[in-house]
C-alpha cells in the first residue's frame, strides 16, 4: 500500500500513511475544530464483523473506483473523475480546475481498530462521504484519526469518525509553509523543508521538532508516526499522559535514502527502496536500521512486519520476491510485472501492498493484480485482470 508524495499534472502531491486504525471514539462536545483522541471503538453504524472485511480499491486513470471484495471477488463501482490517492479505510479523488481544487472523500465502509491484545472489523456502505474544496494546490495527508487537505491558504482537518462534516474544521496555514502535515495523536505534525515540528490541534506550536531534511513520506506504525527524510527518519510518538516527543533516527552511511516507506498497518517495521544497492528495513521500535542487499535494483519494498522480520519485494527482473531479516532470499515468483517496467509511465504506478497472508501487487500495463501468499514461499493464489490499477490501496 502504497504507498507516497505524488505529482500530478495540477501540480497536486499527496503523502500517504498506511494504516487499517481509522476510526476513534466519540466526537468531542467543544464546538471548536479539533482532532478527536481514540478512546474506544464504535463502528458508527457500521455492522462488526468476525474477521477483516479485505477489499482492494482500484482506480483506473481516470478516477473511476472500483471496490474488489477479496473473499467474493465481487467488484462495485464508483463513477467519478480526478486523480485517487489514500490509504486505510478511505480514498481520495482529487479534481482541480482554473478556479478551485476539490478533494472527494469516499468511504470503502471497510476497516479494523486494533484495541490492545486483539481488534474489531466493520463493514458498512460504500459511500462518497463528502468533499472539501479550497483555492491552489493541495497535499493529502492521511493520519491515525484524521486526514489533512493542505491547500494553499488553509488546512481542512477530515474526521475519519464524521467525515461527512470535513469542512466544518479549518485552521490556518502553519507559519513555517509545510511540504505536508500529518495528524496523529490529536496534534498535527508540520513537515517542512527542514524539520518536523510538533503542532497543537490548532496550529500552534508546542515547542517539540525535529531536524528531518527534505521530508518526501509519511506512516504511520504501532510504535508513533514516521516521517521519511533525505538523512534518515524523524520519529514522533506519544507519551504517558497526551505529550509527544520527536527524534531522528538516521541512516547508517553507505547506501542512499528510501524515499517510500511501506509497511503492514500497525506494526513496528517499514522498508523502503535503498538505490540501486537493495532495500532498507527501518524497525522502529528498536529505532535501527538493516540494509538489504540484493543481487538486481528494486522497484518496491514493504515490510510484513512479523516476528521473523521478513519484507517483500518487487525486482527489476520482474520477480516478487520475500527477504529474511538478514537480508537472504527466502522465495520468490516467477517473473510477474515485465509489461509494466517496459513502460515508464505504467513503471511508476506499480503498487506493493502487504496484508498478515498475502501480498498483492500491481502490473498497470498488463490491467492486472497479483495475489502473492508470502508465507510459505512465494505462491501466486491469483491474479485479478480486466482493470486499469492506476492507483490501489488494500482496505478492511
């Protein structure tokens, strides 16, 4: 999933966090905006169910979406126009014109809350949820509980509980012009050219940063927020009592910067591409960084986050391919995403995503979605085609 900081042809970026937590407990009674704090589980009308409802969203080129029900294979469509982008439970349809930008919210209706020891899964209706609309360009930003839409003059804060409500909660622009702002544990975090300042609810500023050079993605796992740089990754988590803290975790010397961190939704590990040398495996919760090196440059990486500390990859020969901790190759596919790396504009839009037994990876120049068990091996379970996957993200 995934899964960071992309341009379109309206100059439109958007940072993605991959997370499967989207919805927090109830609304606070301040009529002032605010990010909410989770504090239970509620599946707002939403039906729980025994186990994750797994769907893919794909959109096509155009902004068409299709829903892909995973255990169905029943696909349902959502009409519409404008570059897609998310991660979790909701996407994002971005439209820009002369005068305006509006960024849809639609709602897979699909989604779990890890709650301690164990989770809860709901499944609701495929909605278009609501829209924001503000002036210029505008960065997309997906948080534990809330979205942000920076446009050029004003930040519009999306409650994932109340999406429908989006616009009621703007704030200002930050002061100190961020690439793009992420919210997380009821703060926002402002990610500028420099470094990643910790923000109130508000906007104001708490007096928590941290340098983070050129800041190109954003996650979100178990351990806090990551925020990719250029030197290594700036790290927030929150503290006994509300406070957050803020710390680098930088590179150890010798291979370059991943720009895209991906991972399982929460959960500790990330990876991301190292150059031409291999991937990095980021493990945040012991804040160390692993390289791993391999025999051909790679297209994608993503952590799966187990207790063996295991990360898939997209090769450049084409092949899908499932690393140990150490770096060894542990199995991989037959050569599966050829058509794609042949073109370099399909090259660019293909998708790793990780879930707990599979992984699914996109060939957009083929129409097709690989289904790929990473645990035992590395056995393709089944390939969906008849779609056009410009964008795709995993849900439930």
């Amino acid at each position: 999933m995934p899964r960071r900081l992309a341009a379109t042809t309206a100059l439109l970026t958007t940072a993605l966090l991959l997370t499967s937590c989207a919805v927090p407990g109830a609304p606070s009674e301040s009529p002032s905006p605010s990010i909410p704090a989770f504090d239970g589980v509620d599946g707002g009308g939403a039906a729980e169910v025994a186990a994750p409802a797994s769907a893919l969203l794909v959109a096509d080129d155009a902004g068409t979406i299709t829903i892909l029900d995973l255990a169905t294979e029943e696909r349902e469509q959502l009409d519409g126009d404008g570059a897609v982008f998310g991660t979790g439970r909701f996407g994002y349809r971005v439209e820009s014109d002369d005068t305006a930008t509006s960024v849809q919210i639609v709602d897979s209706g699909r989604w779990t809350v890890p709650h301690g020891d164990h989770s809860h899964s709901f499944r609701g209706e495929t909605r278009i949820a609501g829209s924001v609309a503000g002036a210029g360009d505008v960065r997309v930003t997906v948080g534990d509980h809330a979205t942000a839409a920076l446009f050029d003059d004003e930040l519009a804060l999306i409650d994932h509980e109340d999406a429908g409500q989006a616009d009621s909660v703007r704030i200002p622009v930050p002061s100190e012009a961020p690439e793009f702002v992420v919210p997380f544990a009821g703060h926002l975090l402002s990610a500028t050219a420099s470094t990643v300042d910790v923000l109130d609810d508000a906007g104001a500023a708490t007096g928590a940063s941290v340098p983070c050079a050129h800041p190109t993605d954003a996650d979100i796992t178990r351990v806090g927020a990551v925020i990719a740089c250029t030197d290594g990754v700036a790290l927030v988590t929150r503290e006994v009592g509300g406070a957050l803290s803020a710390e680098s975790i930088p590179y150890p010397g010798g291979a370059p910067a991943a720009h895209t961190l991906l991972g399982r939704a929460d959960r500790p590990d990330l990876a991301g591409v190292a150059g031409d040398r291999g991937a990095w495996l980021l493990d945040s919760r012991a804040r160390s960084w692993t390289l791993l090196p391999t025999d051909v440059p790679l297209v994608a990486a993503s952590a799966i986050g187990d207790d063996d500390g295991r990360t898939v990859v997209v090769a450049d020969d084409g092949t899908v391919r499932v690393l140990a901790a150490d770096g060894a190759e542990i199995a991989r596919t037959d050569p599966l995403v050829t058509a794609s790396l042949d073109d370099s504009a399909a090259r660019a839009r293909i998708t790793l995503l990780v879930g707990a037994a599979h992984a699914y990876v996109s060939d957009p120049a083929a129409g097709e979605i690989h289904e790929i068990d990473h645990r035992d091996g590395a056995l393709v379970t089944r390939t969906f085609a008849d779609l056009d996957p410009w964008h795709v993200q995993l849900v439930g």
